[in-house]
C-alpha cells in the first residue's frame, strides 16, 4: 500500500521535510536568541535612563571608550561652550525625518578638559551645502549642562562614510579622537547628546529626549512561529500520504471495477 513513498519523487519530498524540521527548528532557537539579546539591551537602556545624573568625569576620560553600560547614562557638567569651534555634522535627521545639521560644539570644563556636547538639530536652510550654516548661540559664561552620554561614531557601527574634503566646520560623525586632534585638546571619550538647559526657541532641536526601544517581542513571536511550522511540517506530510493513499485506493477501486464489467459471462 505504501510503496510509493519508494519512488523519486517522494523520496525527495521525504528528504526536504527531514531537512526543514531541524532547520526551522534552529531558525527558533535563533529568533530567541536575539529576543534575549534585544531584553538585555532594553534592559541597560532603561537603567541607563532611570539612574540619576553623575558628573561626565565619573563615566568618560580622554580616549575613553563609552561603553553599552555607561551608554543613554544622564551626566552633568559645568563649564562654558566653546562656540569658536563650534562644527555641524552633515546629514541628519530631526524627529519629522528633515534632513539638516548637528551642531556639535566644544564645552570646556573647569579643568581645562573638554566635552563635546550635541546640542541638537538645525534646519539645512544655507544657500547652499558648503556655506556654514546659522547656528543659535548656546547660553554666555559659566553653565551646567545636562545630557545623555553616547559613545563615538563610526562607520562600522552607524553605517555612515566618513568622508574627506568636507567644507570647512562641517564632519560626518562625532568621533572624540578625531575632535582631540582638530582641537589640540584633551577631550572626554564619546559625547553627550544634551538634555538641558533647553534652547531659547526650541532650536537647536534637542535630540537626548528618551530613545526607542527594540522590539524584542517580535522576535520571540518569530521563535514560536518558526516552531509551529517544523510542527507543521510532519502533519503535512502525514496529510499528503493518507491523501495519496485514498486516491491510489479509490484508482485500484474503480480499475478493479471495470474490469469486472468486462468480463464474459460463463454459461
């Protein structure tokens, strides 16, 4: 009755299923690994966020590197901003997806260090995009600035080029090495995005507010669904073998049946 499962073309439906099981299978195990890394990052995030301010020079040094623990932390710091050296980084985007500038400006602490603070979003309205653009001045004097710590950008890690022969004042990421040597200084490792004092005017467009959270349950639906199809996949080949079976059965039936009509009758 079953010798069908024999032929070619059902050896080979035998050998995907076989094969689809262990690898859906492993496609979940994935889908909650990467659920458990998501929770895990949610989790640093939202401790970051919770903690209270510390001074910068608790978490970050020259040549510090930010780490994914220190990352979002809200830090305080008292100095005053360095405008003279202010820059923009090119190409990016406010929270209506326009694209424009970060100014990116020099806050030189009480001991001579320095800190680069992102004080937010500006429009791209120069007349054009090697024309440094009009930035509005940060508070005069001594100041405490607030903000959240985030580490430098790369390449690797942002996607964006860091391209060479820029206008002058104008970068492409926010890298603290790369600023030490522009300013001949000693800078903080990593950057703060700031918080506080808000801006007269809403511009520059802070952007420290609180940072989106992965979707880490979309990855454990993925885990559960990868393992209901590996569960599917022997209902459906138990399906298609009792479907080939009744049909094989019912072709046997109606042959067997014709052949009877056919017969001559024995007198």
């Amino acid at each position: 009755m079953y010798r069908f499962l024999l032929s070619r073309q059902w050896v080979i439906l035998t050998l995907v299923a076989l094969l689809l099981i262990p690898t859906m299978i492993r496609l979940g195990i994935w889908q909650m690994h990467r659920y458990d890394e998501r929770t895990a990052r949610n989790q640093l995030v939202s401790d970051a966020l919770d903690a209270k301010p510390v001074p910068v020079e608790t978490l970050t040094s020259p040549g510090h590197t930010v780490t994914s623990k220190e990352r979002y932390h809200s830090v305080t710091a008292k100095g005053r901003f360095d405008t003279d050296d202010e820059v923009v980084v090119r190409r990016r985007t406010n929270s209506d997806d326009e694209v424009g500038y970060h100014v990116l400006t020099p806050f030189v602490l009480n001991d001579g260090k320095v800190l680069l603070v992102n004080r937010g979003w500006i429009a791209a309205d120069g007349p054009s995009q090697t024309a440094f653009p009009k930035i509005p001045a940060p508070p005069r004097g001594e100041i405490t600035v607030t903000g959240r710590l985030m580490p430098d950008e790369t390449t690797e890690a942002s996607g964006i080029k860091d391209l060479k022969g820029l206008p002058d004042r104008q970068i492409m990421l926010i890298n603290s090495a790369q600023e030490a040597k522009r300013l001949g200084a000693d800078v903080l490792g990593g950057y703060i995005a700031q918080t506080a004092p808000e801006p007269k005017g809403d511009t520059p467009e802070l952007m420290g507010s609180k940072p989106g959270m992965e979707n880490a349950a979309l990855n454990y639906a993925y885990a559960f669904q990868w393992w209901l199809f590996a569960a599917g996949v022997p209902i459906g080949w138990v399906v298609l073998v009792r479907r080939e079976t009744r049909d094989r059965r019912e072709k046997a039936e109606k042959e067997s049946g014709a052949e009877s009509e056919t017969e001559p009758a024995t007198v």
